[in-house]
C-alpha cells in the first residue's frame, strides 16, 4: 500500500473523527444548556423570578458578563419586569427611556418580536452582541439581549439556535406562571365566594330555623284563632281587618241539651272525650261550609257565616246545621249500648251585626277575641236556646234567603230573652 495514501486517509479519517467529536460536543453542551436553564426556569411560578433565572444561567453556558431581560405592559404601557447584569447606570437608563418612548407607537409591541434589535438600535449599549425579541401573550412582549462572549467571536448560527429554542422554553416557562396566577386568583376569589356562601347558608339556616319557629307557632295558634282571622291576617298583616265593622253575617249557635245533668250521671272525665268525639265531626260539617268556630264553652259553640254573598252564608249554615244533625243522630245510634246519647239544639239568625276584634282589659293585661255583637247574634242565640229534642231553629232573616233549597216550618212569633220584640221562629224539617 502507498504510505503517502495511507497517510493522507489517516488524515481525512482524523478531521472526519474531530469533527464529529466537535459536533457531539455541541449538541451535549446543547442538552445541557437546554436542561439547565429549563430546570431552573420551571422550579418557580414567579415571572421576575424565572426572568433572572433565565438571564444568569444564559450567560453562566455562554460565557457572557453582561446582558439583561425584560417584559413589557401593552396595558397601561410601561416595562413589567426589568432584570440586567453587568450593566452600568447610564445604560441601564438609556435603554428604559428608550423603551418607554418607542411604547408610545401602537405597533412596537407587535414588531417588537422580529425588529427588536432595529427598533432598539438608538438606545442599547454598544457592547451587547445579541438582542431577541419575544411574546409571551399579546399583552407581554419581551427583549433578551447578552454582551460579547469571554472567548471571544461572535454568536454563531447554532449558538442563536440554542437561544431561540431556550427563549422558547421562556415563554412556556411564562405562561405557565401567568397561568399559575390565575389559578391562584381564581382559588381565592372561590375561597372568599366560599365564605359568602358559607355566610348566607348559615343566615339561610337561622331564617329556615325562625320559620320553622313561626310556622311552628302558627300551627299552635291555628288551633285557637279562628280560620276567618287567620286568612284576613295573611292577606293584610299591615291592615285594620281585624277591626269591628258592621256587616251581613249569618250566626249560628250550637247546644247539647241537658249538659249539667249528663255529666253529673256520666262524670266530667267521660262526658269529656264524649264531647269531644261529637265536636270533632261537627267541626267537619262547619268548615267543609266555610263556617268558623268564634267561641266555644263547655257544651256549645259560635259559629260565623261571612261568605260575600249574603244568600251564600245563610245556605252554607243551614246546610252545616242539617250535617251536624245527621251525624249527631249516626253517632248516638253507635252509642246506644255504651254512653248516653247526646241531643243538640241549634239556633240561626242572619243579617247585620259588628264583627271583628274586641279588647278587653284588666289589670291582668289586655285579652283580644274575635267576635260578633249585636241584635243578629242575640236572636241566634236566644234561638238556640228555645230549640229542643235536637230541633234545627231559623229566623225569618235566614228562612226567607233559603227558602227554596230547604223546607222549613213555621212555629209563630215567640218573646225571647233580652229582646224587645217578639221574633218569628222556624223548624227546619227533617
């Protein structure tokens, strides 16, 4: 073999070896700049704080003693973050007035990325060799720039690469920061709409508590007010409809015949539940015919008729009346073969009368009831009180608004109680 030949191939095969050792040198140095500045950069979500983490591990890989990075407001405009090294005052200053006056052209955020180093020409110091514009958003342009490196020789395309591709890595770096902070505003803005929610849950809680309380009360009141306050106080709370005014009502009086004497043969405790079974079916007859019980003692009851319509509440009486008869006659034939029957004797009387809220006072406090005063409820009662065997009596007032649904009897003119004139009573038929 030619040793020349031989030589000159050991030659080739030397500069081809050295050149891919060069080229493996720059591409390890290339992963590990990469991974250096990149694992730096990621370990934080601070945007000042990635920015100089980036700038001193740029130029700790290239070999450079100074440089500077920034970030810019589009809105307001003005520089964000400003980190430098190496720098001396006036620079420093010169490129921030700089910067703030080539911001008051519309475009300079939007070219800044491909003309950073044109539009910045007037004011960077002379010893920065490289100079890259950047966005990280619309609203966050950025400059890089390094000074000349210690070895000397300019930044070569592949070195331009490299920090192109770790700008890159920047600008993620960024967003994920921003993003952070978002997240982290977010967080609290639903940590304090937490506590708001928590706050009204609690005050919904107590309102839900007092409602509770008072539909509570209510319940138990309802058991003592008559239904006719009940709904006028529901539909006006703020109003007089409590107040006694004149108007055409129907009155009815309920009475167990012979009720002194029963509970001496039968005792208290007994005739208790006995009027008790009798009065809960009677309640039923009465409200089912919008009737409301006013006033009530041991063996009778008051019962008011106020339908608008003054033919309305004198059937819807009547026709109470006859119910409550009926039942009283069904409940006393399934009494037959324990307790003693019971007999009750009803009285009517329709037409004008005071009904509302009455005050009474002592020196025990004040007692309110609801009631009706005057000559309507006088004759009902009187009335009631005529009535025998389990007899359902009327006044003419009543009989003449009905006539022609129930059949009625007369039974003359009768002197009554209290009252100055004699007064026609009638006997609804079986």
């Amino acid at each position: 073999m030619d040793l020349q030949a031989e030589v000159k191939r050991l030659q080739n095969a030397l500069k081809q070896s050295e050149h891919v050792q060069t080229e493996l040198d720059r591409r390890v140095f290339y992963l590990k700049t990469l991974y250096d500045v990149s694992k730096d950069i990621f370990s934080s979500v601070e945007s000042e704080t990635i920015l100089r983490s980036f700038l001193l591990m740029a130029m700790g890989n290239f070999g450079v003693t100074r440089g500077f990075i920034l970030g810019i407001n589009s809105s307001p405009k003005g520089i964000r973050h400003f980190v430098e090294v190496g720098l001396e005052d006036d620079e420093v200053v010169s490129l921030k007035t700089g910067i703030e006056q080539l911001l008051q052209n519309e475009s300079f955020s939007e070219s800044i990325e491909k003309e950073a180093k044109r539009l910045l020409r007037d004011f960077l110091p002379p010893s920065l060799d490289f100079i890259q514009g950047f966005n990280v958003e619309k609203d966050f342009p950025g400059i890089f720039g390094l000074g000349a490196k210690l070895v000397g020789g300019p930044f070569s395309q592949n070195d331009k690469e490299l920090l192109d591709t770790l700008v890159n890595n920047l600008i993620v770096a960024l967003k994920n920061a921003r993003s952070f902070k978002e997240i982290q505003k977010l967080n609290r803005n639903l940590e304090a709409k937490n506590i708001e929610l928590e706050k009204a849950l609690d005050e919904l809680k107590a309102a839900m508590r007092k409602v509770e309380i008072l539909e509570s009360i209510k319940a138990d009141l309802c058991k003592f007010v008559p239904n006719t306050v009940t709904r006028m106080i529901e539909k006006s709370p703020a109003s007089d409809v409590l107040e006694a005014n004149e108007r055409d009502v129907t009155v009815l009086f309920l009475d167990i015949e012979g009720y002194t004497k029963i509970t001496e043969n039968v005792g208290a405790t007994e005739i208790n539940a006995l009027v008790e079974k009798y009065f809960s079916v009677f309640m039923d007859a009465i409200y089912e015919n919008n009737g409301d019980v006013v006033e009530t003692a041991g063996d009778g009851l008051m019962v008011l008729f106020l339908s608008e319509d003054d033919a309305v509440h004198a059937l819807e009486a009547v026709r109470a009346a006859q119910t409550i008869r009926e039942k009283a006659c069904l409940i006393n034939a399934e009494c037959s073969l324990g307790s003693p029957p019971l007999v009750v004797n009803i009285g009517i009387c329709s037409g004008q009368a005071f009904v509302g809220a009455s005050k009474f006072e002592s020196y025990t406090g004040s007692r309110w009831a609801y009631t009706s005063h005057g000559n309507t409820t006088n004759i009902a009662a009187r009335i009631c009180g005529k009535a025998t065997s389990g007899q359902v009596l009327a006044s003419r007032s009543t009989v003449e608004r009905i006539k022609d649904r129930f059949s009625f009897e007369g039974l003359g003119c009768f002197s009554l109680k209290n009252l100055s004139e004699e007064v026609e009573i009638f006997a609804l038929r079986n």
